[in-house]
C-alpha cells in the first residue's frame, strides 16, 4: 500500500525514489540531470528515527551518516539537507573570520 507521500510522488514522476519510514522529514524535490529528487531534512529525519525507533540523538546522527545519507540507489537517490536557519548566516561578516 502507498503511503501519500508515494502516490503524491508517482503522480508527479513516478521514477522518484522516496525514503522508506520517512515521511514526515520529506520537504520538497530538487530537479537534477538525472531528474526530480525527493529531498529530505536531516533534522526532521533524526527526529522521525528517535521517536519511531528509540534512537538517542548520537544514534540517529550515526545511522543517518552510515545507513541512509551515504546510500546510492540509482541516478535518482534522494537528496538529504542540513537546513541552516537564516539567523545563523545573515549577519555573517568576512571580518568575523579574520
């Protein structure tokens, strides 16, 4: 049975690979020269995997790095992105690293 995200997806291109138990970290999709992506963020996955399989937050940031970001399922493997909040760059100066 397909999940919303899955038949969201195949209605848009049914070649886009999702990630499986994911769902809820899903926030867009990147075309590349291979196709459209799914794109996931890396801290709503770590979130998903501490509430759905009991991870601490050290387990979950090593099982991202080892069994899912580092994965390649074809021309067509989801991307993962590690969201920077503006706050955090928008003041930033050159200055502040010299």
């Amino acid at each position: 049975m397909k999940t919303k995200l899955k038949q969201f997806l195949s209605d848009i291109d049914e070649d886009i690979v999702v990630a499986d138990g994911l769902d809820n970290a899903f926030v867009g999709l990147a075309n590349t020269k291979d196709g459209i992506v799914a794109v996931y963020q890396i801290d709503l996955v770590v979130v998903e995997l501490m509430e759905d399989k009991g991870m601490t937050i050290d387990e979950a940031e090593e099982y991202i790095d080892f069994k899912i970001s580092s994965e390649y399922v074809g021309p067509r493997t989801p991307l993962f992105l590690n969201y920077i909040p503006k706050e955090f760059w928008k003041d930033f100066s050159i200055e502040d690293i010299q």
